[in-house]
C-alpha cells in the first residue's frame, strides 16, 4: 500500500502563474525610456524596418497624434478631385 501525503502543495496552477507573471512582466519601453509593464504594450515597426517594443501609453499617445493630424489635413491634401 502506498502513502499518502496530506501536506499542501505549494505550487500554483500553471495556467494561475502564468497569469500571474504576465501582470507583473515589465519591459523597457524606447520610446518613453522607461520600464512599463507589457499588458498593452507591443511591438511596433521602426521608419527603418526594425522592430522594436513600445508601452501601451504611448501605442494610445502615437494614435492620438496622428489622428490629430488626419483631422487638421487642408482639404485639398484629404480630397484629391
């Protein structure tokens, strides 16, 4: 007959953990030069074809500029005829 151990386990779920060191996770941002956590963030493309890893601000920060300047394009640039 085997022995049962009835001491509890100290080890988390994998799926648990993972969740866990993703909220945690940070990378270092080159945009902002700072260390940010990964949730949002994401790899964006360089002008030279590199990529590199941008925080979810300044994703947010880069969108909102440049549909600032969708919106105060002259019209004869938005409407070529």
């Amino acid at each position: 007959m085997s022995a049962k151990n009835n001491e509890p386990c100290d080890t988390v779920p994998a799926s648990a953990s993972n969740a866990e060191e993703d909220s945690r996770a940070t990378r270092f941002c080159s945009s902002c030069s700072r260390t940010k956590p990964v949730k949002g963030g994401g790899l964006v493309r360089c002008a030279n074809g590199a990529k590199r890893w941008k925080c979810a601000d300044c994703i947010a920060r880069s969108k909102a500029h440049m549909a600032s300047l969708q919106s105060n394009k002259p019209k004869s640039a938005q409407d070529p005829t």
